[in-house]
C-alpha cells in the first residue's frame, strides 16, 4: 500500500503522471487492451527513464535519451521502438494538456513496417482440408470451422470469440459482429459455403441462442491464450508452421484484393476507419506484385520481338 502525500502540481512525477493518464484512460472508457497496452509501454519506460523525476523538468531531449536508450537493446526491434516512443508522446501531451509541461511540438521518425507473412496457397490447402467427424475431437473439428470463418470474415479475434449463436443470421446469410476495436457493431455478408459450414457445425455445438458460437470443449466462452494454443497446434499438426489469429486477417486481406476484390469494400468488411490504414495491409503483397512484374515484363517481350527480326 502506498502512502498518501500531498503533492503540489508542479512536483509531480512522471510514475504519478503516468497513473493519471490509466485513470484518465479508464474514464474515457477506452478499451482493456488498450489499457493494458499503456501499462505494458510504461513498464518499457520506467526501465530507461527515471520513474521519479519531475514532470516539469521533461523536455525534448528526455524523448531523444529514450530513443537512444532504446536503440542500445539489441532486443529491441524498429516497430517496438517507434511503438514506445509513440506511447512516451501520447503521456507528454496529455501532460502538456494537463499544463504540468509546456506545450511543445514532439516530432517522430516513423518505423519501417515489417510485411506480415501470409499463408500461402498450400498451406491453405492444408489448413482447409476438413477432418474426419468420425476420428477428430471437438477441438479439431472447431479450429477448422474458425479458420474457415475467419478466412470468410476477415474479423479480428477479439471479435471472434465473443459472437454468439443468435448474432449468425442464416435467413439474412449475415454475421453481426457487436465487439469491435472501435465499439461499432459490424454485419457481415457471409458467404455460402461458410453458411453450411456454420449450419453443421452447430448441429455438434448445439447451445442456446445467448451462447457463444465458439466455445470451448465445455460450452463455455473462449479466451484469446486458448484460442491460439488451439490454432497453433491444429497448424502443426498439418505440418503448418506459421500461426498466429491476425495472419488470417492480412491473408483475408491478400486474397481480396488478388481476387480483384474491391478495396473500399474490403476497408467497411476489416472496420477501418480510414482507406489509408487498408493500404497498410497491403503493403503485404510485395512478393505478389514481384511476381507479377515478372510475368508482365514488357522487356522481355519486346527481347522476343527484337529475336524474331
């Protein structure tokens, strides 16, 4: 337990700072992740800039100490590092906000985004092949249902796991997605074949309409850590060594748009707010595009052109 102080506003310290900002998080209700994402960057931040120095005494050179600090860990990748960098700004203009520090203009290089690498054409055909209801368990069974789901839905996993039976809309042929990133309810156009997959699979769910789709082996919700244990091992045993829930979500995204699909579409289907953060998901498609500059290589065509006379 802590003790009470009194604490003049100006001696405030960036540890009590930070608190602030969770409580101030908290009343905004912002989401838990993104709460225990905070927390997790502050816990970065204690470890190379002192928990207890004064907030009035921050200042531009504490954001460039930080990045330094920062680039000395070996461990530390670009993405994390622009990550908790982004986070130490966020606190220091919620402190300017707050006038504990005087307002100034924070500017920050932005990180090189790593391509996400998708599932490829046969591991898909693994992954998608059905098992055997007469050999496999519940837990096969339904891995396989959610990878068909998500590979229909494009939808997050958070959102995933806590859809219940009565938001599928068979009559409709739709999905009302009500736990969102950003809090707005989403429906779904479901494809046929995820219709009958749906179709039967809840002929071995069984449940009551309040019931969670997607269940564990107990009937009850799932949680994220089991859902990807799940996943993980459903893709070993396929001989798929990739995993990981948001890979299907960028390879939705691929095949979207390699289907010729339409990218306004494709942005109202993955719930972003902007076209700008749907283009992000296709800076994936480097490999995709290589390839296909290969094909249509106008060089080559004419070379054959130049052979023949």
């Amino acid at each position: 337990m802590k003790k009470i102080k009194m604490v003049v506003e100006n001696d405030i310290t960036f540890e009590q700072g930070c608190e602030e900002y969770l409580i101030n998080c908290k009343a905004r209700n912002l989401r838990d992740g993104t709460i225990k994402h905070y927390k997790d960057s502050m816990k970065q931040m204690f470890k190379y800039l002192d928990a207890d120095m004064y907030i009035k005494d921050m200042s531009k050179e504490t954001v460039q100490e930080f990045i330094i600090a920062l680039r000395d860990n070996s461990n530390m990748n670009d993405v994390s590092l622009y990550t908790y960098v982004r986070d130490l700004k966020t606190l220091m203009y919620f402190f300017m906000k707050c006038e504990y520090l005087p307002t100034f203009k924070i500017e920050l290089a932005k990180a090189d985004k790593q391509p996400v690498e998708t599932y490829t054409d046969i591991e898909l055909k693994r992954l998608l092949k059905k098992p055997n209801l007469k050999q496999c368990n519940f837990t096969e069974y339904k891995s396989w249902v959610i990878i068909n789901f998500l590979l229909s839905t494009g939808i997050r996993q958070h959102s995933l796991i806590n859809i219940k039976i009565k938001d599928v809309d068979f009559e409709n042929e739709v999905v009302n997605i009500n736990v969102t990133k950003n809090r707005k309810p989403l429906i779904i156009p479901l494809n046929k074949d995820i219709v009958k997959i749906l179709q039967e699979y809840l002929k071995y769910r069984r449940g009551e309409a309040e019931d969670y789709l997607f269940c564990n082996a107990y009937g009850k919700q799932l949680v994220k850590s089991t859902v990807y244990h799940e996943i993980w091992q459903y893709n070993k045993d396929r001989g798929v060594e990739k995993t990981g829930m948001h890979r299907f979500r960028h390879t939705f995204a691929k095949k979207w748009v390699m289907m010729g699909g339409n990218i306004v579409t494709l942005q109202k289907i993955l719930s972003h707010s902007s076209l700008a953060i749907t283009q992000n998901y296709l800076n994936i498609l480097t490999c995709d595009i290589k390839r296909d500059v290969e094909e249509f290589n106008i060089l080559r065509e004419f070379k054959k052109e130049s052979i023949k006379m």
